[in-house]
C-alpha cells in the first residue's frame, strides 16, 4: 500500500540525522549530524586550512586525546586550542618584527653586563624592557662615552618593543640621512617620512660619531620633527646635548632637535669604562699569567 508521500510499512531510508538551522532569511535548512568520527580528520584539516590556522591543525589530535583523559570541558578544549594558536602567531610575528627591524645583530637585555655599568638605573630598564614608551610615543636617549654598550642596550630594549608588539626600525644616524637624502633628491621626501612613521619605534645609533652639514642636518631634523608626539625615536650618541651643534653644523638646530626628542622622553646619561677596553685589559692580564 502506497500513497503519495512514500511506501507505508517499506524499509525506511537509513542516514544521519538531521537538524533544522534558521538561515539569514528567516528560513530553515536541514543540516546533517556526523554519526561518526571517520571523517572529521578529512573534514578539520579543510577548515583549519580555510581559517588559516595551521596550529590547530597539526595539534587537535593530541590535545582531544588529553582533553578525553582528563575529562576537560568543551570550553576548555577549545580555550586549549586557540590558546596554542594564538602562541605560535604571536611567536611567527615576533621573529618577523625582528627581522624586518635590521638590527645589525640581535642582542638582548639578559646578554647585557650590568655590573660594568652602575650608573644605569635598573628600575628605569626594567620599565623600558616592557615597551610601554612606545604605546605612549615616548622617546629614549641614551648618552655615553664610546664602547660602555650603548648600541647593545638600544638593540635590546628593541627586541623588547618587538616583543610586544611593535614594529621597530634600527639603522645609524649617516644612513639614516643617506636614506633621508635620496628621497629629498627624487622629490618624495614626504612619502619616505611617512613610510618611517609607521613604525612605532625608530632607533639612530651613533649620532656625534659622523659631523653633517647644513643640509643633512636639516634633513635629520625632518625626521625627528615628522613623529614628534606620533612615533618613538630612541637615540644613541657619544656627545652630550651640549655638543649636538657640533655635530649638526648649526647649534640652533640642535636646540630645536633637543627640544622635541627630550620633551617626552628617558635621558640616560651613562658611564663607565669601555668593554672593549676592559676585554683587551682582561686578555693581556690573562697572558701574563700564562707565561
């Protein structure tokens, strides 16, 4: 007997159940419930692929076998899963900030000798290891005699800023005017300007080292003025701010300079003796007791 819906009394059609889901229009569609699991390795590897989330893709397995044994939650399986992904991205884009910020070798905090460096004030480092001045635009001088480790102090705290999130760009005072001074001379001086102030941190090692002249002076003044209260700059010189005219050829604007790099910033005016200095002493000393 038969009627116009189906066979009354035939075998029913077997399958997986289904479910209706309200639709964006209002409607309702019929979705079907996996009955087993002998496809969702198939069926995870194509949306963690669509999502971009290889993390997730390569440690689901492991971590739903920890999560069974030890009777987790749903939520805390999925907080498990996202926890790694966001891990391993945050890792991926920490190594990249550090790469693209050309630093000329990466150095860090926890390398640097504080003991042969007592004027630094390690409350003050510990504060600019976490990268706060960055979020605030803030800027960081730091000022000292030649070989007391200033360049690895500035690479550091970078790697620290890098860290947290942000993009740094490292590079010393003659190129970053040699820089400066090709894009005034193909007229995009401007577009160059504004290409440096998306990074939230700028570093310009060994200003004092190499004089410059009215023009690069200038143009070194376009660069600090253009992220005054924007962007950080952290500065690296040998001359305190009483000799930066020297360097610039015109102490007017060396005041000037001064004026926007101190107005929001942390001067560390730094001593002690030259590590190089102390290694070759150290070298020599231990010669002689081999001899």
């Amino acid at each position: 007997m038969s009627s116009r819906n189906g066979s009354i009394g035939s075998t029913p059609t077997t399958g997986p159940p289904t479910t209706p889901v309200p639709t964006a229009t209002g409607t309702t569609k019929t979705t079907t419930k996996a009955t087993s699991s002998d496809g969702l390795p198939a069926q995870l590897a194509y949306l963690t692929r669509v999502l971009k989330v290889p993390t997730i893709a390569a440690c689901w397995e492991q971590l739903a076998e920890q999560a069974r044994d030890q009777n987790w939650s749903h939520e805390e399986f999925l907080a498990a899963l996202l926890a790694r992904q966001v891990a391993d991205r945050e890792a991926a884009g920490t190594t990249m900030r550090i790469r693209t910020a050309h630093f000329p070798q990466v150095k860090t905090l926890e390398d640097f000798n504080l003991d042969h460096l007592p004027s630094l004030r390690r409350d003050l480092l510990a504060h600019l290891a976490t990268g706060t001045f960055v979020s605030k635009a803030e800027n960081v001088i730091l000022l000292g005699p030649p070989g007391i480790g200033k360049t690895h102090l500035a690479i550091g705290i970078g790697v620290k800023a890098a860290q947290a999130g942000h993009s740094v760009l490292f590079d010393t005072a003659s190129n970053w005017i040699t820089r400066l001074a090709a894009a005034h001379h193909t007229g995009t001086l401007e577009a160059e300007l504004k290409k440096i102030r998306r990074y939230r941190l700028i570093i310009i090692d060994e200003v004092g080292y190499i004089p410059f002249d009215q023009d690069a002076a200038n143009l070194f003044f376009r660069l600090i003025a253009s992220r005054y209260e924007q962007a950080s700059v952290m500065v690296t010189s040998n001359l305190p701010f009483g000799r930066w005219g020297e360097t610039f050829s015109d102490d007017v604007v060396a005041a000037a300079m001064i004026d926007r790099l101190v107005h929001h910033a942390e001067v560390l005016t730094l001593s002690g003796e030259s590590y190089r200095t102390r290694a070759r002493r150290e070298l020599l000393v231990k010669d002689r007791a081999t001899d």
